[in-house]
C-alpha cells in the first residue's frame, strides 16, 4: 500500500528509511533540524531539478517538522531517544500513525502516552559503524529484523500498517513487548558495543596497533560508532544493559579462573564451546511458514519463538519460523 511517510531525523537510518521508502514507491518527505543534513537530503532528492521540486523517485525535504508532517497518515521518527518526547509532544493531536526506530523502547512508550499519538513503537535492527545521511543505504533493512511492539493501548490495526510498511522496506517484521525488546537488545546490540569499546582500547600502543588483525577488527567494528549516542542508548536501557554486563563479567571471570596457575585446556575448551554453538547457528534461518491470525496474543507468541512475518494482508497472516 503507497503510503505519505514523513522521516524526522535524517542521520544513517532515517536516511536510509527516506531512501528505502521512496525506493518502494511511498510518497516521502523528510526533516532534520541540521540545515546542512536537510541541504544534503535535499540535493540528494532533487537529483538537480532547479525549481526544487522531487525528482522522479525522490523525495521533499521541508524547513519545519510541521511542514513535514502535514499530510502524512506515517511519520517515522529516527530521533536520538532523548528527544523523542520533545518530538512526541510536538505532534500532539497529528491524525496519522506515528513509529519511531530509538534503540530502547521502554522510554519510547512512556514518552508518547502523553503526547496522544497513534504510536507504534518499532526498532529496525540494522546499521553500520559509520553515521550521517550520506552513510544512509536503500538496502539497508533488507532480510533484517525489524521490531514492532505490541503493547496495551496500540491499537492492532495501526500496527499491522506499520508491519505493512516495514516489510515493504524489506524487512523482517518481528513482533514483542518493550521489556522484551530491551532485554533481548541490551544482549545482542548495547552490551556487544561495550565489549568492543574494552576490546579497542586493549590496543593502545604502537606494537598492538601493529599487530591488530581479522579477530581485532571483526571484534571492535562498533566501537567507530559515535561515543555520544551509544552512552545516550546504553543509558536510557540501564536496567537491562546492567544485567547483560554482569553476565558477562560473570563468564570472564570464568574464563579468568581457568587461566590460574596452572592454566587448563581442558577447563577452557568447554567455556568456548557455549558461545561457539551459539554462533555457529547464527544467523536463524528461515524454517516452515506457518499461519497467524492478526491477534496480540498470537503475534507475540510468534516472535516469542524467533519468528517473524513475511506476508500481512489478508485476514490471516503468513510467518515463518526459524529451523
């Protein structure tokens, strides 16, 4: 279904949402509160035109939030978290849908109770180490998870346009709860760029820096990532992030009592082996498609059980689940 999307926050995943969507044949307009990222956005969508209307396939970019939103039954806000709830309230009373793609979704629910919005609360688990518009990537979300949440009050039916969208976009739509998004998030996404940012600064020196290889950059990739924003998301899943951090302190230290005077393989091959399983049998891979009806309960269950969904029209949908 064409929609009228509107992307406030143009850095890498909301340009590579403006990118996407227009790619998919959405009618997209765009902000930034940077003049320089709207002028890039704009060159960018004009392809040149000089009487700075979109060029076929591209998108607007206008001066004002509220000139982008006006008309938008979608508005996708790819905001730093902390401004989520200044963007929210600003678009109290909007008659669209609202989604946002912060890392931590908790917050982002608490912030738009208030606002008054159709807000979903969503999470497209891609990106890259590098940041900006021009970073942006039309291919960015494809076959990658895209989370959308479930809780009381959204309404289901704002949700399943939104899962409509995300999956026009490429991507895998996995349905959750909030809590259950920032658990499973300060795991596999907010812990990892802590460890990466302990494992960068090991290599301080001139002889480490030399010698750093394959296992260092595949290790550290995001630890390039901004200090800022990953102090700004780390923070706003404090509870969560803590939690994943002790479990790992816990596991090295396991790791560390095996290394004692005298050191054992034997105590340490079976350490390694926990998290070599896990990651030989990562990525999941698409097993049986199975049906869902359009309900809370049962679209929670499947995401519950790593699934996602590939097809959401008609009066049932169609999921599939991992092998």
């Amino acid at each position: 279904m064409r929609r009228t999307v509107t992307v406030i926050g143009l850095g890498l995943i909301g340009g590579s949402i403006l990118r996407a969507a227009t790619r998919a044949g959405h009618d997209c307009r765009g902000f930034d509160h940077d003049p320089a990222t709207r002028a890039a956005a704009r060159e960018a969508g004009t392809s040149g035109r000089e009487d700075g209307d979109p060029a076929p396939g591209g998108w607007r970019i206008d001066d004002s939030p509220a000139t982008a939103a006006d008309g938008a039954d979608l508005i996708v806000l790819a905001v730093p978290p902390a401004a989520l709830p200044a963007v929210l309230g600003a678009l109290a009373g909007h008659p669209g849908i609202v989604t946002d793609v912060a890392s931590v979704k908790q917050p982002a629910l608490a912030a738009a109770r208030p606002a008054g919005v159709r807000f979903v609360a969503g999470h497209p688990m891609a990106g890259r180490e590098l940041s900006g518009f021009a970073a942006g990537d039309a291919a960015l979300f494809e076959d990658r998870p895209w989370v959308l949440c479930l809780d009381e009050p959204t309404v289901l039916a704002d949700w399943l346009a939104v899962a409509e969208f995300a999956r026009s976009l490429g991507a895998r739509v996995v349905p959750a709860t909030a809590a259950e998004h920032d658990d499973a998030v300060a795991r596999v996404s907010h812990l990892p760029h802590l460890a990466a940012t302990a494992l960068a600064a090991q290599a301080a020196g001139p002889l480490p820096a030399s010698l750093a290889a394959g296992s260092f950059a595949d290790g550290t990739r995001v630890a390039a990532s901004a200090p800022a924003l990953w102090a700004d998301i780390c923070a706003a899943n404090a509870p969560a992030v803590r939690a994943a951090l002790d479990r790992l302190i816990a596991d090295l230290t396991a790791a560390r009592a095996a290394l004692d005077p005298p050191a054992s393989a034997s105590a340490l091959e079976p350490w390694f082996g926990t998290g070599h399983a896990v990651r030989a049998g990562w990525p999941p891979t698409a097993g049986r498609t199975v049906p869902v009806p359009p309900e809370r309960d049962a679209l929670l269950a499947l995401g519950r059980a790593g699934g996602w969904l590939t097809d959401i029209t008609g009066t049932e949908l169609t999921a599939v689940l991992p092998r």
